[in-house]
C-alpha cells in the first residue's frame, strides 16, 4: 500500500469510527442538526407576513439556517474532539501513536462534520416539506461546489480549533461564545447592514460571511465567484493558523506535560 | 449506646437482595443474618462480587432489602431511615464522591451540615476529623489536587464527622500508605473502644488482623462463616510455616516420620540443593525440639519461619467454599 | 423559621455557589457566557426587524427575557449533574435535607447569572438599537424578569430531575430552550403558530413575558402574572416529584448514578 491510499485508509478508518462515537452522543446532534435548525427555520419562515415569504426568502433562510447549524456543530462538537480525547484519557495514545495525528484529527473531522451537514440538510428539507414552502437554486452545480467549500472549510475550521480547545478548561464556555459572533458577523441569517459600521469591517475575515454570499448567489443570479474566491483564500489562511496552533499543541505536551500521558 | 431496648447495634435478619428482573435475576445476597454488638468490630471477608458492598449500603439506608429485616442500634433500616442516618456513618472511599473543585474543607463543611451537625458544632469537628487523617495541611486546596490516599482520607474525615455509633467502612485503607493505613487503624480502634460498632469490609488482611474481633465470610451472597479471628486463623490448617534450605541428601518428611504437630510437608530439589517447607498446626518454642530431630543427618544453610497470613486463611477457605 | 435552618440553607447556597464559581470563574463569564448573551439578544432583535417581524420593542422585549432561559433550563442541570459525575448523590440520599431542596438552593446562583446577563443584554442591546428608554423601563421591571428566571430555574430542574440519568440532560435542557423560543411569543407573536401556542401554555416564560409587555403598554397584567407564578408552582412541583423519584429508585435499585 503505498503512502497516499494508506492516508486515505487511515482518514476512512477514523471517520467511521468518529461517526460510532457520534452516533453515541447523538443528544448533541439532535440539538445542534434537528431542534435548532428547526427551530431558527420556523421562527424565520413565521415571522413575516405570509404574502412576504417568497420562494427567494425561503432559499436564504435555508441557507442561513444550514449555515447556522453547520458552525454551530464546528463548535460544539469538532472543536472539543480532542478535549474529549483528553478528559477519556485517549489523547496520550492517538499523540504517540504510530499515524500522524494530523491525519486522526482530520478523519475524525470528516466524520463528525458528515454526520452534521447530512442531518442538518434532513432537517431542513423536513421542515421546509412540513411547511410546505419550496425553495429554488439556479445554479444547483455551483451551489454543490460551495458546499464543499464550506464543508472543507469546515475541516480547516476544525483542526484549528480542535487544537486551541484542548488546552481549555472552559471549552464549552468558549464554543458558546463564538456562536453569536459569527452568526451576526457573517450575516447568515441577519444583514451585515444591521451591525454598527464600525465593526462591520470584521466580517471580511469570516469565510461563512463570503460561503453565504456565494451560495446565496446560486438562488437567482449568477454565482459570486469572487466571494467563492474570498472562501478559498480565507480557508487557506485558517489552514496556516491552525498548522501553528496544531504544532502548539502538540508541543505543548511532549515538552510540558500538560496533556494527560497514561 | 443502642435504640429502644438493650439490643446489637447492627442486625441483620434473613437479608435478601436480588437484581434484574425475570430470566436475568442476579441474586447479591441470600439470607444473610449476624449480629454485631456495641464496641465490637466486625470484618466481612469475600471475594468481589460477594455481596459485601450490597450488605453495607443496605445497612446504610441506601439501599432496599428484598426481603428480611435489618437494623441498625435498634431502629429498622427501611422503615425508621431517619434514626438509623443519625446514629451512622459510611466510608465508601474511592475517587468518587466528593465534590473535585471545591476543597476538602468546604467538602467537609457542606457534609458534615446535610449529616445534622450544627453550625456551633461543625468548625470543631471539622478541624478534629483533618487532624485525625492528617490532612489539615490540604484541607484549603482543591480535591481535585489530591492523590488517591489524600482522597480516601478525606472519605474517612467525613465518615468520622458525626461521631457515629455504628460506622461502616467499606475498604477504608485502599490507596492509603503503610503509615496512613496504620494511622487510620488507630482512629478506628480507640472509636471501638469508645463503644462504636464496626463493620468494615476490606481486600487487606492486615485491617483484618488489626481491628476485627470477628470475621463473617460472604460467599454467594450467604454467610458461610462466622468465626473468631483465631478460630478464622486456624482454618487455614495451620499457624505457621518453616522454610529449610540445604545441600545434600534432603531430610525424610514422607507422612509416617512427621510428628503429629506437622500439618504437612514438602520437599524440593534442585541439584544439589533442596528446600523443604514444613506447615505447623501450632507454633510454640517445642517446635525448634522437633527441627533438632528431623535435621540431625543433614546439612542446612538457612531456616526461615513465617507465621501464617489470613491471606493464607481466606485463600483456603474460599477454595473450600468454591470446591 | 429557626436560624439552625436558615444557616443549613444558606450551607447549601455556599457549596452552589463555590462549585459553580469553580467552573465558571467571573473573568471567563465576562468574557465569554455574559457577551454571548448581549450577542443572542441582539441576533433576535435583529432577526425580528429584517424579517419584518412584529418590530423592534416586541422583539427587545421578547429577546431580553429569552436570556434568561440559557442559565435557568440549560445550565442549571449542571447542579443534578455534577452529583452524578462526582458520584455524591447517595449523600445527598443519606442527608438531613430533602434532595429537591438542596439542588433549588445550590441553583441559586444560575438565578444570579441570569439576571446579571439580562441586565447586561437591555443596556448593551438596547444602546445598540437605539431604544435606551425602552431599556430603562424593561430594567425597572426586574422583579417580574426575577419571576421568569424562578419559573424557568423551576422548569430546568424539573427537566434535568428526569433526564440527568439518562444523559438527556443537555439536550432535554437546550430542547426547552428552543421550545420556549418557537411556542412563548418570544420573537414570534402568540396566535402566529396556533399548533404551538397550546403547548407553550405550559411553559415558564409565556405568561411573564405577557405580562410585562401588558405592563409596558398599559393593559392589565395581573392575570398573566399569577397564570406565570402558577405555571413555575406546578414545574416546581414537576422537579420535587422528579428528585424524590431519583432518590426511591436508587434506594429500589441500588443505582446511584440516577436513574
């Protein structure tokens, strides 16, 4: 086996074993891909005038709301794989291990992130078929591009976090505040026009603020390949911050002794 | 020192307690009846799994019987909980059940006020138990700092709180060093003396040795055995065993030429050395006339004599109760 | 009421207090769990007005008391759960106090971080959406606020009571959260989804949250307040029922990690 599919085999093997710890804590993901998802959707869709909520509507809040519930599960589950790898005592045998933790990580990512975006998207489509409100893509082929872009973006957001998080004791205070932030930074759901000016600026560094203009680009008009451009440049520069904190982290523990070594 | 009527302190009647339900019944304790007077103390031996963890929480109150009647200084242990709580302590140990981030102050303190002790009385208490498991120097840090003995320690301060007329302890010495554990024994001895009932269940025999007076031996949830400590000794088949080591031609100790004070023996070879360990029904100063006999016509390099461990005991005994 | 008990509760009080001040230190929550606060009110005034919602008092009005729910259904099931993962609910089980007592009274503190965060929320959301006199008024309607947090404070333990042994307690706390959001007339007006109004009859927060909208705009509101107080007395009564079942079934069982 040469080493490329032996990476490959090593991501799979991880992914589905994440997906069995997962499906373990699915309490986590009924709350992160079904209630709130569902819940945001109904309160968005119910809020205006029945005679407002066009099929353009419906479209954007899908997305914002998928958007939502994506990041949402970034920071409630993704970023805390390796806290949790730590406080069961595990963390000791996937750092020494004979694999590159980097691959573990990114496997177990892949796997979580999956079991997410496909409950999340269920959700959605259930809610939207409930309420019977259609929605409408132009362009479904560029919209299936940035959702890769966005679940790639996802793993990126992941390793970066995952590797910041471990050494928290206050994890789950973090996940939450870095849930509003965003939500309002990038504009999934409420317009970037609502914000103060003076920190509007601060969403140009967010690439969920140019993943939702571009997939929102995919409803009607042509698809926003700059803002795709911004996801792909942004992410890039999450893949450089989040190799140095991964390389802190794991020195961090061999040098110090900080992580719990069995 | 007992409740209404002179009685046992601690008593248990026809104890049954069953887990599960239909095919998948586990049966934890089986008729289990004793009785454990004021200022006696008491070591439940079995292996895990015997029942004897089941036993203590019943006789806490936290925990139902199926059937059977227990109780504890007179009061019934399911009807009268209140009276049985108030007169009882229970050392559980382990890592868990204390609260990890608060301190072992503060840990005592919330304990020692659910347990009824008043406001006036608590601070004084608290000071006396710390000083009795010496962890007063600790008792300001998180006990989540702590080790393992520095936590089972802390168990036993909150167990010695309340001054109780009957304590339980279950494992009390587990994680605690040589010197603790006899520190620990000591406290336990002068509350017995004090007239404190002990049942005190422990994987160390020397807590055995140390504090009962008597030992029940649980077995398939039923008491198998209810013994004196020497009697328990004895049921071993013997007091003591003599280790001889030597060159040459190994001394005859086929059955017909032991004499009658030696349980058994055996003999190994190896080249042209042996060792011989004779097991002894009684150990007293006749035995060096009977080595002086067996040893005349051969050569030794060394005798070691040890007396016999109740692990030797409880090894025997359950291979008995097992067969 | 003798000061021996007085002085057992407020024991009880102290050991809330110290366990949650040990995982949640003051400089995290001003840092974190106090402006995701001011964040989440903001988000829904916000949704509220680009949505063409009912508008931007309904929605400061209904988002101010919604922080309330984070610390009383969610958070507060930490005080069940930490007996359960530190394996000291048999002491709570062989004490003096009734186990349902001495969890309202170590919850005490998650009512004081609710209001510390909806105090916060009003002043930093209503400066933002320019309705700082609406703010000073909902401030000046503390007790009725205090009244919400007590009632989801109640339904948070009732819940957490039943769902801490089943590790549900996360998602049944954040369930009643978002239940709250859908069926109370927080964002969405009452009447909009009637499928859900009969349910959020039975919720903490509906009728308080009536009741200073009432009082806000002059109506009557001593119907909705009293209908608030009775909703908390019966999920109040919902987490005693919830305790004492947890402590008989251990007591059945044999099991301490709740049932």
């Amino acid at each position: 086996m040469n080493r490329w599919s032996s990476s490959v085999s090593v991501l799979l093997a991880c992914a589905r074993h994440q997906i069995l710890v997962s499906v373990r804590s699915w309490h986590f993901y009924a709350i992160l891909a079904i209630v709130q998802p569902g819940v945001l959707l109904l309160v968005t869709l119910s809020l205006p005038r029945r005679s407002q909520v066009t099929t353009y509507y419906v479209s954007q809040a899908a997305l914002g709301v998928l958007l939502i519930s994506f990041w949402s599960c970034i920071l409630w589950t993704s970023a805390n794989i390796l806290r949790r790898e730590r406080m069961e005592g595990t963390l000791a045998s996937c750092l020494t291990g004979v694999r590159d933790l980097r691959l573990v990580l990114v496997g177990k990512l892949l796997g979580t992130n999956a079991i997410s975006a496909l409950i999340t998207m269920l959700t959605v489509m259930t809610v939207l078929a409930a309420l019977r409100h259609p929605v409408r893509f132009d362009h479904v082929g560029w919209l299936v591009v940035g959702l890769l872009a966005l679940f790639l973006s996802g793993l990126i957001l992941g390793v970066g976090m995952a590797s910041l998080f471990v050494l928290s004791r206050f994890g789950p205070q973090l996940s939450g505040a870095l849930m509003y932030p965003v939500f309002l930074l990038a504009g999934l759901l409420t317009p970037l026009s609502a914000l103060p000016s003076g920190i509007r600026w601060l969403s140009w560094g967010i690439s969920l603020r140019w993943t939702k203009t571009f997939l929102a680009s995919t409803i009607q008009s042509s698809p926003d390949l700059p803002a795709l451009g911004m996801v792909v440049i942004l992410s890039a520069g999450y893949a450089i911050v989040a190799a140095v904190a991964f390389r802190r982290f794991t020195m961090i523990a061999l040098r110090e002794g900080t992580i719990d070594f069995v | 020192m007992t409740g209404p009527g002179r009685g046992p302190a601690i008593r248990a009647d026809g104890l049954c307690r069953s887990f599960g339900r239909k095919a998948k019944v586990v049966t934890a304790l089986d008729g289990v009846s004793f009785e454990v007077a004021a200022g006696e103390a008491v070591a439940l031996l079995g292996v895990n799994g015997a029942g004897k963890t089941t036993l203590i929480k019943i006789l806490s109150t936290l925990l139902l019987p199926t059937s059977g009647h227990a109780s504890i200084a007179g009061h019934d242990v399911v009807r009268q909980t209140k009276r049985v709580r108030a007169v009882t302590s229970v050392v559980f140990g382990g890592d868990r059940g204390l609260y990890t981030r608060l301190t072992g102050r503060d840990n005592l303190r919330f304990f020692g006020m659910l347990s009824g002790l008043g406001r006036g009385e608590l601070r004084g208490r608290i000071e006396a138990a710390l000083d009795l498991v010496n962890l007063t120097t600790a008792a300001g840090q998180p006990v989540e700092t702590y080790s393992r003995g520095m936590r089972q320690r802390l168990h036993l301060a909150i167990g010695f709180l309340t001054r109780p007329q009957v304590l339980l302890l279950d494992e009390p010495t587990v994680g605690l060093d040589p010197v603790e554990s006899d520190r620990l024994r000591n406290a336990v001895l002068a509350m017995r003396d004090e007239g404190v009932a002990i049942l005190l269940t422990s994987h160390y025999l020397l807590d055995v040795e140390k504090l009962a007076t008597r030992v029940l031996l649980l077995s398939g949830g039923r008491i198998r055995e209810n013994m004196t400590l020497a009697q328990f000794v004895r049921e071993s088949g013997h007091a003591a065993t003599i280790t001889i080591r030597g060159r040459g031609t190994a001394p005859d100790i086929s059955a017909g030429q032991l004499p009658a004070t030696v349980a058994s023996g055996t003999v190994r070879s190896s080249g042209d050395r042996w060792e011989a360990d004779l097991r002894l029904r009684e150990w007293n100063g006749d035995v060096f006339h009977l080595l002086d006999k067996l040893l005349m016509a051969v050569q030794v390099d060394d005798v070691q004599v040890r007396e016999t461990r109740l692990e030797d005991a409880f090894a025997a005994i359950s291979a008995q109760l097992t067969a | 009421m003798s000061s021996e008990r007085l002085w057992r509760w407020a024991q009880a009080v102290r050991i809330g207090y110290l366990d949650y001040k040990a995982s949640n230190p003051w400089r995290v929550s001003a840092t974190t769990t106090w402006p995701r606060a001011i964040l989440q009110c903001l988000f829904f005034v916000i949704l509220d007005t680009a949505a063409g919602g009912p508008g931007r008092a309904f929605a400061f009005e209904g988002a101010a008391a919604l922080i309330l729910t984070v610390p009383t259904s969610v958070q507060i099931a930490s005080v069940p759960s930490t007996d359960k993962w530190m394996g000291t609910f048999y002491r709570l089980r062989l004490g003096r106090m009734p186990a349902a007592g001495v969890m309202a009274l170590r919850a005490i503190p998650w009512l004081l971080e609710a209001m510390i965060m909806l105090v916060l929320s009003i002043l930093a959301v209503g400066a933002l959406t320019n309705q700082l006199p609406l703010a000073f008024r909902l401030l000046a309607l503390a007790p009725v606020f205090l009244l919400m947090a007590v009632t989801n404070a109640a339904a948070g333990l009732a819940v957490a009571s039943f769902a801490v042994g089943r590790n549900a307690d996360v998602l049944l706390g954040n369930a009643l959260m978002y239940l709250i959001i859908a069926a109370d007339g927080v964002v969405v007006p009452v009447g909009r989804l009637p499928w859900l109004d009969d349910v959020g009859r039975f919720l903490p927060l509906r009728n308080g949250l009536l009741a200073v909208r009432a009082i806000i705009a002059g109506r009557p509101w001593g119907t909705h307040l009293l209908l608030e107080l009775a909703v908390g007395a019966v999920w109040a009564a919902l987490a005693v029922a919830g305790f004492s079942f947890q402590v008989s079934q251990a007591r059945r069982k044999g099991a301490d990690a709740y049932a």
